[in-house]
C-alpha cells in the first residue's frame, strides 16, 4: 500500500505510518509530484542528533596530570635517587608531594587520635552515651597542632638545604632545591599512607604509630644528609662531604628539638596556670 498523501510504502494498515493519512484499499500506486518522504527509526534519529560535546580542556589536564604524578611517584618509591635527578619541570609534582604527605600525616594524627578516644571508653558502656555512633573529636582542634609541628618540621629540612647549599654554593635555585626536595619525599609519602590505612582498619595502631615516627625522623635527619651530602661531592668541598652532611642533619634536628621543646615548655606552662601543678 502506497500512501497517496506521501507516497510512503507500507505493507497494510489503515492509517499511514509516516504522516498518520487515512489509507484506502485502492491506495497501491505513488501519487505524481509528490517524493516519498524517507521515514527515520529511532536509533537513526538518536545518531542524528546533536554530536557529544568536546571534553573538558581543564578535566583532561587534570587526568593527565594525576595519572603521571601517579607513575613518577612509584618511581621515586622504587628508586628515590632518581629524584636528585629531578629538573625545575617538575617543581608541581614536588609541590603536590609535600602537600600530600602534610595531608596524610595530619589525617593519620586526627584518626589515631580519635581512635584513641573511643579505646578510652568501655564498649559496654558506649551505648550510654547519647549519640556515641558520631562521637569524634573536634577535627581542626586535633589537625591544627598537627598541621604546624609537620610544617615546621619540614621547614627545618628544607631551612638546613637551603643554609648549606649556600655555604657549599651550589647554586641551586629554591624552585629546584623544592622540586628535588619533594619528590625526595615520595617513600615517605608512601609510609604516611599506610600509616592512615593502619589507623582506619585498627589492624595495627602500634605499627600505625612506629611508621609515623620513622616518617619525621627520616625526615628531619636524613633527608637533609643525603641532600647535602650528594652535592658536596660534587663541590669544591667534596673532601669533607661527610661532615657537610651530618652538621646539616644536626641543624635540621637542631631546630625541631627547639621547636618540640618549646611547645612542651609552654603546654606544662599551661597546666601549671590550671593548678595542675
């Protein structure tokens, strides 16, 4: 059957299928003048709509960015002397690992803190406590201590570089002494996130808490040594490489101790202003 309002073919029906026309039985021969209007199935029409707009410019950066931060911090955990290794164009990727390793530290010291609250407080009597199933200590009241004892640490680090590349004359300029710095960072990044993991799963705060430590410490004490002492030998002053690198371990530690004592000095202070003492 041919419809003679749209010349559209169909098999049978009493009504056109493309333009709705009544048809008749006598309908089997095209009208003249007027061109079959092509129907279109629905998966056509989807196919013919409006093309899929382009990809973010600022998301793809963002993944492209991630995946190869992602594979060059393996490669640092894997070989970290690599990272003495590391150029100006790579400043961001050492950025982003020092701000990272703040960010797992200060939240592995917030968890284990709150952690620690609710070992405090019998299981037995939890369920006396009027909303215990959110009770968790004051996020920024924990983080806050946290967030300034690691940056003053890592600012007694980077503090003792910078002191003894000036006196070795390296001529390395902040951007790169920051960029080798942080990704000099990457295996104890690593140590920092597993440390998190441990304080969320409960699998293990006494280990959470030792890799903690052995994270600042490195930190604090090696991490200045190796700088210094990988590019004393290459200076005029090579021969003495090996005290370059333990005064500027000493000076890096020099500091925090100061900082730690003080702090103490001034929480006992704080007590005694209570009548603790």
């Amino acid at each position: 059957m041919i419809c003679s309002n749209c010349n559209h073919e169909q098999e049978s029906g009493k009504f056109c299928g493309n333009c709705g026309f009544e048809l008749s039985a006598g309908d089997t021969s095209p009208t003249p003048g007027i061109e079959p209007v092509p129907t279109s199935s629905p998966a056509s029409t989807a196919r013919a709509g409006t093309a899929p707009p382009p990809p973010n410019e600022n998301v793809e950066k963002a993944k492209a960015f991630s995946k190869g931060y992602f594979q060059e911090v393996m490669g640092y955990v894997k070989q970290p002397n690599k990272a003495f290794s590391a150029s100006e164009s790579q400043f961001g990727h050492g950025l982003v690992t020092i701000g990272l390793y703040v960010v797992l530290f200060v939240m592995s010291i917030y968890v284990g803190a709150d952690n620690f609250l609710l070992s405090l407080i019998p299981a037995e009597d939890l369920w006396l406590i009027e909303g215990s199933a959110e009770l968790s200590l004051p996020f920024w009241e924990i983080a806050k201590p946290g967030l300034l004892f690691i940056t003053v640490l890592l600012a007694a680090s980077l503090g003792s570089i910078a002191i003894f590349n000036m006196i070795l004359q390296n001529g390395q300029s902040l951007k790169l002494s920051l960029s080798k710095f942080g990704n000099l960072l990457s295996p104890l990044l690593a140590l920092n996130g597993v440390a998190l993991l441990l304080f969320l799963t409960g699998i293990s705060v006494k280990l959470a808490v030792f890799l903690l430590v052995v994270s600042l410490m490195l930190v604090v004490t090696l991490i200045p040594s190796l700088f210094i002492y990988h590019y004393s030998l290459r200076s005029a002053k090579s021969q003495q490489a090996f005290y370059w690198a333990v005064l500027a371990s000493l000076t890096s530690t020099g500091i925090a101790v100061l900082f730690v004592y003080n702090r103490f000095k001034t929480f006992i202070d704080e007590l005694g202003g209570f009548g603790v003492w």
